[in-house]
C-alpha cells in the first residue's frame, strides 16, 4: 500500500465514523500503519469532510513525512500504541454513548456476549489532560488484553489489526455503551459470569462463529 493508499484509507474512516455519529466537528482522529510510517489525520480538520490532503504521514518518531498539515494533538497517544501493541489501526472517538459511560461508570460491564470481541469488560483509562503522556500512558494500560478502551470524562479508543477491524471495534463499542445505558433505565443490568463468557468463547470457536461458510 502506497502513502497515498493508506491516507485515503483513513479519510474514508474518518468520514465513515462521521455518518456513524462517533465523530463530530473535529474532535476525534483516526490512523493507521505500515511499516514504519504512520497515516494520521489532521488537528483541526472537520472529520465528516475528511480528504486524503486532511491527513499527514509521519514516522513513528513523529517526524513529518507527506502532508502539509501538523498531525493531530494525540498523535503521542496514537505513536505509544503503535509501539506497545501490535495494531494496525488506531481510532479515538467522542461517540455520545462511550462518552457518557467514560463519566460515569470505572469500567464498561459484559452484558452481551459480543463484548468479547473486544476482550472483556472495557476499562475507563483514568482522567489526564488531552494530548499529554499521561492520557497516553493511561490508555496503553487500559488497552492491555483489550481491543477497546474509554478515557474517562474524555471519549474512547479502539484497535485493530486493520482500519476496517479498528472501525468495527469502535462502532461496536459504541453500541455496547448504548445498551447499557438503556438497560440501566429499564432496571439493573444482568452481567455475563465468567463462566457463561467461557461458554460463550468456547460456542464461538467450535462454530467459527462470524466467520462465512459454506454448506456442507
């Protein structure tokens, strides 16, 4: 893939995110890597309108490679989960629902068993000022074994091997986080046991669950 691939990649990311919901105006970015270069959008680029000039090249020191615009103000956090993880894809969100339980809750409770896609119960990494090594530092921690993550008071950040899977993570997240809040005005959610999660692990392995198949 081509810098110019992998850019036009993450504006139509960033753009898809936009219909969803999840990005608003211009808060929230998107990046992906290959290799040792990093495509990332840009600070202050309005995301639903997001082109391929609205998004830099960078290494994974930071250093400005293609694009005319200066990366986003979280391109540390973005950089520090490429180093610690083996993402391909990074995706930051303000999505209303992830945002409202990243105020309120210490961590995203399984309730349905798609949750475990993104490995368990989703962790609320802990306050810290945007764009500082502190809120990076804090969501490297939150994301350890997980796909996803909340910052609290802040909004969410999802993974994946891939733009597309990075995508899916952090709409599913979002759809996680509104079933709860609408369990939680009906009555006090029934969470998922450990056990009926390995059940449901083991289910989901013995049928290649969500993968296509033929008939027999």
């Amino acid at each position: 893939m081509t810098a110019d691939d992998l850019r036009t990649s993450v504006a139509a990311a960033s753009r898809r995110l936009a219909e969803a919901g999840l990005l608003v105006g211009t808060a929230g970015n998107v990046s992906a890597r290959v290799g040792d270069r990093v495509a990332v959008t840009a600070s202050g680029v309005v995301l639903g309108d997001c082109t391929t000039h609205d998004v830099t090249v960078v290494s994974m020191d930071g250093e400005v490679l293609e694009g005319a615009l200066r990366p986003t103000s979280e391109i540390d956090l973005h950089l520090g989960l490429y180093a610690s993880t083996g993402a391909a894809a990074v995706v930051h969100t303000h999505a209303p629902y992830s945002t409202a339980v990243a105020c309120v809750l210490e961590e995203l409770p399984v309730l349905h068993y798609q949750q475990l896609a993104l490995g368990g119960a989703v962790r609320v990494a802990p306050y810290a000022t945007f764009g500082t090594p502190e809120l990076a530092a804090h969501v490297r921690d939150a994301l350890v074994d997980r796909q996803a993550a909340l910052m609290a008071n802040h909004g969410s950040v999802a993974i994946g091997g891939d733009l597309t899977q990075a995508v899916e993570h952090a709409l599913l997240l979002e759809w996680l986080a509104t079933l709860h809040h609408r369990a939680s005005v009906l009555g006090t959610p029934r969470t998922l046991t450990e056990a009926d999660q390995a059940a449901v692990v083991a289910a989901a392995i013995a049928r290649s669950y969500g993968t296509p198949q033929e008939n027999p």
